[in-house]
C-alpha cells in the first residue's frame, strides 16, 4: 500500500508500542473511555450497584429480546446467532432489519466471538510484520466495528439499537420506554436505580454495561474449543491436508495470510485469534447485492465513512477496513466487509488472484480496477504485501488443489459447537 513515508519507530520504541498491543488484547475493554454518544446528564450518576453475574445475566435477557426494536423482532441474537457461532444464520451480504424489516444494512454482519481480547483504536502500532521493515506509515489498529470506531462492547452497543436499518430506536427515550415494558425491567431497576429507567441516556449507558458484561462474561462466547485450540493443547492431530493447508497459510511466499490474521500464540500463551486486529484496503469488488451500491456516488470507505466521521480528511485510509478474525470463517455464508463473496474458496481464490487475474473479478482491470473505491483512492490499495504484489498475467501462488487444502485448515478453526454447519454447507452445495 502506497502510503506516506514517515521515520521508522526505534528499536526501544517499538518494542515498547509491540508490548502495550500484546497486553491491551489480554484485557478488558474499557467500559466508557472516549465515548462520543449518549451521556448521563450533568450532575447524574449511574447507580454502583451492577454486581457483574447479576449483570451479565440482565446483558443476556436484552440480547436475545426482539421487543426491544422498533418492529419488535429483531434482538442482538437475530444477526448474532448463537448456533453460527454468534454471526449470522444466513448468506445475505447485509442483514435486513428496521422498523419494517425492509431495510438493509450497509456491511456484512460479524461474528461476536472472541471480542474481548480487540485492543482500542490506535494508529501508532505498526501490525503487520512486513510493514515493520520498511519506512511506511503506521498501520491503524483496534476497535470495534470494521472501521473501528468504537473502543468497547458498551459503546457498540448503542449503534444498533439507534441505527434505523437494524434495531430502529428512534432515540434513547424509545428504547427506555420499550425497555420499561420488558420483564426485567424490575431487575434493571435493581440493578441501577429505581429512577434509571426515567433517564433515557442513563439508561442506553446502563444497557450497554449489561450487554458488554454478557459479551465478556458467558463462555459460549469465547469457547476456544476448535479442533486447532485442542491441536495447540497436544489433544488433536491435523491431517495431512489440513498440515499442508497451515503451511501454505502462513508461507510468506505464498499465501501470507499469516502475516495479518496472526497464527502465533498471544500474551500469556494466549491462543491466536488469527487478526492482528490491523486496517488495510484490499480493493474488494463492488457488490450490487446491497441496495445502497445503486447509487454510483456512494462508496463505503471503511475508516473515511460514511459511518466513521472523524477520520473523513485522512485521505490515505480511505478504503481500509479491519482485519477479522478467522475464526469460524468457514461456517460464513458472506465474506469480506460487503459479503461480496459467498464460499470460502471463492474468497481465497480472490485473495490470490486479484491482480493475477484481475479480469476475473473487475469489470475495468486497469488504472480504475478497483470499482468500489474512487480513483483518488486507489492508491491506498494494499500492493505491498505478498501476494498482493503480484501483476497481471502472473502464475497465482495456489492452485485449486492448494486452496482446497488452506479450505480444510480453515475449517479447524470452527468451534465445537458449529462443526455440524460445515456438513450443512457440504449438502448444500
């Protein structure tokens, strides 16, 4: 990626910055810091009393409760799943909700899983191991959201419930009202004050505690029970394919893939989450699938916006979206940030061949490839990282038989509990 050159970090300061990035993934979000929605109003508190079981419980009933959207069926769990791995149970490219369940939603839905350990937002760590060597700008980092523009499950969690093409609260003094009919209203109250709910800001606050203190707390969402967590235990053997499909994953002369979706154990041993949690901007084709993409002039620039506002004038990020993690990847019916993609071999099949053999996935290969990205922009796409650095014409460095292979790897990341939807996807094909 073509970015301005910016002195490199010394040795004492880098080590420094690759400390702090390895400790804030072993640690909690932080529940308030830097938040920019709803606030308590002045002179008012939160109640203290939030004991964190009782806590999470409260997150888990709001969760999974429809009536606290506008149409009175959509809840947390309807585009989180708990039985897919809490991502979606479909292969839309973007979920349909709103008060009418017409509206669609601008970016593919991720899975819930294993959020605990993203760190906050940050552009001062360079993440990704070959970009560490050479003079470039550092590489953002963290956050929620493909754009990151939120630093904990709390914040996040307002998004939804505001956002008119998913939860269609109209405002925080709807969703109270809505949340003063549930049948925890009463434990909410207990919880944060008998006068919460009669504070619709406090209240949006209050929720958001609760839902992170689910997200954090109920192990269904961080099982690390996959058939690859019981390999790195010594409980599991890979086969031959899916030995061959490691390698070639993390092989920087072939696929890479490592060099991102990180394969090493963290903090404290900590099992890879296989993100390095970094931005890049992959020039991933436009997908007319998401109705917004009609309209010639719009284009989701990731960290530029348009749901991201405070990073519109840093032109060299239009275009960049956050590294997932690809664990459960498999069981995923839509792929990259637009679910332009709805296998996972024809994902891996882009990855190598975008500029190998851009005719197959561009209607204008060329200076204007790209079609999702302005021609401003097109330069921010990554082509420094292998085997993005590939021209046209050139032999892709996996074969099908090899893609198959990094498939079979990919599918040991799935959890235990979602390794019956790998068969469903088999029958279904």
């Amino acid at each position: 990626m073509k970015r301005a050159s910016i002195p490199r970090l010394s040795g004492v300061a880098l080590t420094a910055a690759l400390l702090l990035a390895l400790c804030a993934c072993e640690q909690e979000p932080r529940p308030e810091r830097g938040f920019t929605g709803a606030q308590p109003a002045p002179g008012a508190t939160l109640a203290p009393r939030d004991p964190k079981p009782a806590l999470a419980e409260l997150g888990r009933l709001a969760f999974f409760d429809p009536s606290l959207s506008a149409s009175g069926r959509v809840s947390c769990a309807t585009c989180h799943n708990p039985a897919h791995a809490f991502g979606p149970p479909n292969d839309l490219a973007v979920q349909m909700a709103g008060p009418e369940l017409k509206d669609a939603g601008l970016r593919a839905a991720p899975s819930l899983r294993y959020l605990r350990r993203t760190p906050i937002w940050t552009h001062s760590f360079i993440g990704n191991p070959r970009e560490r060597l050479t003079e470039t700008d550092h590489v953002p980092v963290g956050g929620l959201t493909w754009d990151g523009r939120v630093d904990s499950m709390a914040k996040q969690a307002s998004l939804p419930l505001l956002a008119h093409n998913e939860m269609a609260n109209a405002n925080a003094d709807a969703l109270a009202a809505r949340l003063a009919k549930s049948g925890y209203a009463a434990r909410f109250r207990e919880l944060f004050g008998v006068g919460i709910l009669s504070n619709p800001e406090q209240t949006l606050i209050a929720l958001g505690r609760a839902l992170e203190r689910f997200q954090l707390d109920d192990p269904s969402l961080q099982p690390y029970d996959s058939k690859f967590d019981r390999h790195l235990e010594g409980q599991a053997e890979l086969s031959a394919q899916e030995q061959r499909g490691f390698e070639l994953f993390r092989d920087p002369k072939g696929g890479n893939c490592a060099a991102c979706h990180t394969a090493d154990r963290g903090a404290n041993g900590a099992h890879p989450l296989f993100t390095d949690f970094s931005f890049a901007a992959l020039g991933v084709p436009r997908n007319f699938e998401i109705p917004a993409n009609a309209d010639p002039t719009h284009f989701d620039l990731g960290l530029c916006g348009p749901l991201r506002s405070d990073k519109t004038q840093e032109k060299k990020y239009c275009g960049m979206f956050k590294t997932p993690s690809l664990r459960n990847v498999a069981i995923r019916g839509a792929f990259f940030h637009n679910g332009r993609f709805h296998t996972l071999e024809e994902a891996l099949h882009f990855y190598v061949e975008r500029d190998s053999v851009p005719g197959k996935w561009y209607p204008h290969p060329g200076k204007q490839q790209f079609d999702d990205l302005p021609l401003e922009y097109q330069d921010n796409v990554d082509h420094i990282t292998p085997p993005l650095t590939q021209h046209q014409g050139d032999r892709p460095v996996w074969s099908d038989a090899d893609i198959h292979d990094v498939a079979a790897f990919l599918k040991t990341l799935t959890d235990a509990d979602a390794v019956p939807l790998l068969q469903d996807k088999v029958v279904a094909r």
